[in-house]
C-alpha cells in the first residue's frame, strides 16, 4: 500500500483549481436549462467537449484505438460516466437548488470506495474507510433532511436521482480499471465522450427534438463553460493532478466544490440552503477527509 504523498504548492493550487472548475459548472447546467430541455444540454457537454479533446490527441500525435472491444468498452464507460449520471443531474437540477446539487455529488466518493470493495481486493474496506463512509452518508442523510425520507414528493425524486448519478459514477470507475486501465487517460476520455455522443444524439432527437442554434449569448457562454472548460479541459487537469497528488489526496477535491457552488448559486440565483444542508455538508466533508487519509492507492 502506497504511502499518502504530501501535497506541493503546485499540487494544492491545481486541486484547488479543479474544484473551482468543477464547482462552477453546476451554475453554468443550470443556467443552460433554463434555455434549452435535459436531454439537448447533455448532448451539448459530451459533443463540444469529445472534439475538444480528439483535437488534443491529434495535435499530441497520441494513437487512436481501433479496437471494436475497446469501442465497446467506450460505449459502456459513456454511458456510466456520462449519459446516466449527466442526465440524472441535469433533470434534478430543475427542483434542487445549484448547491445542493453539488454537496449530493461528492457521495460518488462514498459510493466509489464502497463498489471498489465489492471488486477489487486491494480496495478492501478498513476500519478507517467503514468510518469515513459511514459519516459520509450520515452527512448525505443530514443534507437531504428527515422529512424529504417521510414525505415523497418531485423534489424527493430530484434528490433521489442526483445520488443514482453519483452511484453510476462510481461504477463507472470499475468499469474504467477493469478495461481502458492500459489507454492513455486522454484517448480513454475522449473515446467515453464519442461513445456518449453517440448514444446521446437520438435520445436527444427523441425526448426533445431538433436542437435549435438560435440560443441567447448567455447559454452559449455556459454550455461553452460546462462542456470545454468544466468537461474537457477538467478531463486534463484531472490526471494532471492524480498524477502529482495522489488518488487519496484527489479526493479532498470534493470538499472545495460545493463551497464555491454555494457561493455562486446564492449570488447568482438568490439561492438559500437550509441549515441541514451546511451541517450535512460539514459532516460528510469529514467523511471524506478520513478517506482521503485512510490509504488508498495512489
């Protein structure tokens, strides 16, 4: 088992900045839907950002697959990293406030050690890992409130499906090692999101129709956000900082994202979390501080 590696300056402003990214896309998702239907604002991420990141490679000079197992490998990791999840939490962001949404997303942390478990023997779960994901879903409990348990209504639903997106990430995760383990990160993303394209581009057609261009400057700014910057270009900041930090430390990138989605959405929308939400938070980030800590491979 690999020891925690100690973060740098480098290391810390470069997490730091992933999660900015990252925390930062929930406002720009909703923002875009209140333009344009669930369905056509996820073709936008995976379409816009799958070129983003072709052109990449091909400027890099990095080999494309042409393996139809590994295709087919690209059409399952699209469909659990990004169709499923991105589209549960789009449709949930239409009833549950921006921030939220993002304190629900870091249970795929929770959700991904537990489905690592289940898998992997070298991802067994220790005393440490049983605590910290034990805090972490009281804190998801705590977030979501006792009466949204009693009382089933759309928001309960909303909640509901934002957290099987979580758990369709952390599958997701499995998938990935047990089958593009041996691609470059880079190729394997930009394979994902072509498979996602593709699956996305008739359920779109389907559910809501033609897309129209014809989209106020302001979505067209927070598609161009999600889709390159919080999509693509956190694909590449993503690996850049595994690499130098560790997939322990990676974790602690879930702590700075529902911050800065707080802040934004209460800014930019006059969003007001209960206090559940604030205490919730707090527990599952020490939660996830001790997963971070309770050595996983890095």
């Amino acid at each position: 088992m690999a020891l925690q590696k100690t973060l740098s300056p480098r290391a810390w402003f470069e997490l730091t900045l992933l999660g900015v990214i990252w925390g930062a896309s929930f406002l720009s998702i909703r923002i875009a839907l209140d333009t344009i239907p669930v369905m056509t604002s996820v073709f936008h991420r995976v379409f816009w950002a799958s070129l983003v990141l072709w052109t990449v490679i091909l400027i890099r000079g990095q080999k494309v697959p042409r393996s139809l197992r590994i295709w087919g490998a690209f059409l399952i990791m699209g469909l659990l990293n990004n169709v499923l999840p991105f589209s549960l939490m789009a449709w949930g962001q239409l009833y549950v406030d921006t921030g939220l949404t993002s304190i629900l997303n870091a249970a795929t942390a929770i959700f991904g050690v537990l489905i690592a478990a289940v898998f992997f023997r070298d991802e067994r779960l220790t005393g440490l890992r049983l605590l910290g994901v034990g805090l972490g879903f009281s804190g998801v409990a705590t977030t979501i409130g006792i009466e949204n348990f009693l009382s089933f209504d759309l928001r309960s639903v909303a909640q509901i499906a934002i957290l099987a997106g979580t758990v369709s990430y952390a599958l997701a995760a499995v998938w990935a090692r047990f089958h593009l383990s041996d691609l470059s990160p880079q190729v394997a993303a930009a394979g994902m999101l072509t498979g996602s394209t593709v699956m996305m581009l008739p359920i779109m057609l389907i559910v809501d129709g033609t897309p129209s261009l014809s989209l106020p400057l302001e979505t067209w700014l927070a598609i161009g956000y999600y889709a390159i910057v919080a999509t693509a270009g956190a694909y590449l900041l993503y690996y850049r900082v595994l690499a130098i930090a560790g997939s322990g430390n990676l974790l602690l990138v879930t702590l700075v994202i529902p911050p800065v989605a707080i802040l934004l959405g209460t800014l930019l929308r006059g969003e007001s979390l209960p206090p559940n939400a604030y205490i919730g938070f707090a527990i599952l980030a020490v939660g996830l501080v001790i997963l971070s800590r309770s050595g996983r491979r890095n």
